[in-house]
C-alpha cells in the first residue's frame, strides 16, 4: 500500500490544550484553556499574580491532571495516561520552576549530572562528557567543582539551565526563569533559553512577567486572566494590539482592567475620622 508523503503528515503539536480547566478543591482556577505550541517555538504565559500561569505550567508538565478538557503533549492525552506512561513522557520534558533550586550539597557537575543518573543507564564517561557539554553551552565549564553556595544567582540559573535541558528534552517548562537577576543576567538567560531551544530542536513555555524581554525573544505570547486566555499572539500582534489588559501589561500601567486594589469595601467606611476629614 503507498505510504503518504511525510510532507503530508499532520503536525502533532508538542503541546496541546483544548478546554482545560482546573481547580484545587473548589477553587476554579483555569477554565477553558486552548493552547497549542510547536516544535522550535519558545511561548511565554503571562498575566497577574494569582491568574494561574503555575497552574498552567503544572498541567503541562503531568503534575497536574485538568478536571475539564484536554492536555496533551507530543500527541499523547495525558489525562488517559497510565503513571509509567506519563513518568516516560515527563523524562522527555525539562523544567525549571518557579523558587527551583539546586541541590546545595551536590557539585555543578553533580547537579547536572543528577537527571542522566536518575533517568539512564549511560556510562559514567558518557555522562561526564555530557554534563561538560551542556555546563559549556551555558559558559560554566569553568565551574564544575564548584558547589551552589560558590555561584552568584546568575550563575545557578544557569546551572539549572543545563540541569533542565540534560536530557535533551523535546519540551522546557520555565516558570520565572528571570526572577531576582540583574539585567545582564537576564539578558544572558534569556538568550539561552531561545539558543537551547533551537540547539535542541525542542519546544519550550516559559511563564513569565518580563514583558519586554519576552517580546523580544518569544514567538507567541498568551496572556493569563480570570481563569483563562485573555489575549495571544506574535511579538508583533502584541505589540500592536488594542486589548486594554495587553496595552496595561505591555506599557506596565499600574491600574487598568487589572484592578491595582485587592478588592475592599470603600477606606471611607473604615475610618474612624469623620468622613469630612478624609484626606
Ligand atoms: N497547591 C495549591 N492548593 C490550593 N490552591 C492553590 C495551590 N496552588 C495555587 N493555588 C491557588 O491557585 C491560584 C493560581 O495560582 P498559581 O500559582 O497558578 O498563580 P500564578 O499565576 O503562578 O501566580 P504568581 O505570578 O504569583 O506565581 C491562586 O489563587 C492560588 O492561591
Ligand atoms: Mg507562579
């Protein structure tokens, strides 16, 4: 029987998210959520504090199971998933999550060596030339002996880099990787996170509120609020759009459809000064 022409092939997308939602207790935290990403595009999630974009993350990677919908990655629904089904595909994804730390008691090289131990069988030499590779794609070869507490906070983001990426991963999960760095740091982080991701031909969703450096190195950006996907779209429809809540995140406006107070009864009916003197 003649085979089809590979071009022909549909795309399995690496990610795929159709209706998710999710709650913790009875706390809804996502509701319909579709979401898709491709092979060789690194995404960022953004939105408010509290939106869900962890939660999000979670799903993605298996930790999480959606009460509603679908998630599926590499064409493969992760709800209907045995747990050594799901455990093979989470060894197929990087991640590096929000406050993630390395292991303070472990070398650098211990600690990107830690997943090949874990998850293969590969020789030792193997594994040392190849934690030498992945320390050398973050410039910090120089650094193998030495331990977390010897690095500057750049330094073990970019350990936890080639931590996450060691397996070669087909998708990388980052959930605030530029949090606490200089901008140096940050700009340095943000362009290996894209170089990996090409390198590895991989996939990568990165949550994150670095609107501007995102905007520059992403593909396609989703915005989170509510409980679901406000906005989306390339750099350039971002930058362009007209949505209040992209135009407060964009130009970081401090009120907006994203209220700047926590919701409150009126400060004039708490105060005990007469209401006249309310300045
Ligand atoms: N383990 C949990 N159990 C119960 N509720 C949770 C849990 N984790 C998060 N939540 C709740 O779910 C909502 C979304 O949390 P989530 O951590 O996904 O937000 P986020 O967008 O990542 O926020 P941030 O930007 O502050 O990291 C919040 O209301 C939070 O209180
Ligand atoms: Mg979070």
């Amino acid at each position: 029987m003649p085979q089809p022409l590979a071009s022909s092939a549909p795309v399995v997308p690496v990610v795929r998210l159709s209706q998710a939602g999710f709650a913790y207790g009875d706390n809804a935290v996502l509701r319909g959520v579709d979401l898709t990403v491709h092979r060789g595009q690194v995404v960022a999630i953004m939105g408010s504090s509290g939106s869900g974009k962890t939660t999000l993350l979670r799903l993605i990677g298996g930790q999480l199971r959606a009460n509603a919908g679908k998630v599926e990655v590499a064409g493969q629904d992760l709800g209907g998933l045995s747990r050594a089904a799901l455990y093979a595909l989470r060894r197929r994804m990087g991640m590096l999550f929000q406050f993630g730390a390395l292991f303070t008691d472990m070398s650098v090289f211990d600690n990107v060596a830690f997943p090949l131990r874990e998850h293969t069988d590969l020789p030792a030499a193997l594994i040392h030339d190849l934690v030498l590779m992945k320390l050398q794609a973050v410039g910090l070869r120089g650094a193998a002996g030495l331990k977390p507490g010897e690095l500057s906070g750049g330094m073990a983001r970019r350990v936890a880099l080639a931590r996450a990426v060691a397996l070669d991963p087909l998708l990388v999960l980052y959930d605030e990787p530029f949090a606490g760095l200089d901008p140096i740091s940050l700009g340095i982080t943000a362009q290996l996170i894209r170089r990996l991701n090409d390198a590895l031909g991989a996939a990568s969703v990165m949550v994150t509120h670095d609107v501007h450096v995102s905007l520059d190195l992403v593909d396609y950006v989703y915005f989170v609020s509510g409980g679901g996907i406000v906005a989306h779209g390339t750099p350039t429809e971002i930058r362009a759009s007209n949505d209040p809540y992209v135009h407060q995140f964009v130009h970081a406006e401090a009120d907006g459809p994203v209220p700047f107070h926590y919701p409150a009864p009126p400060l004039a009916s708490l105060l005990s000064l007469p209401e006249g003197d309310v300045p």
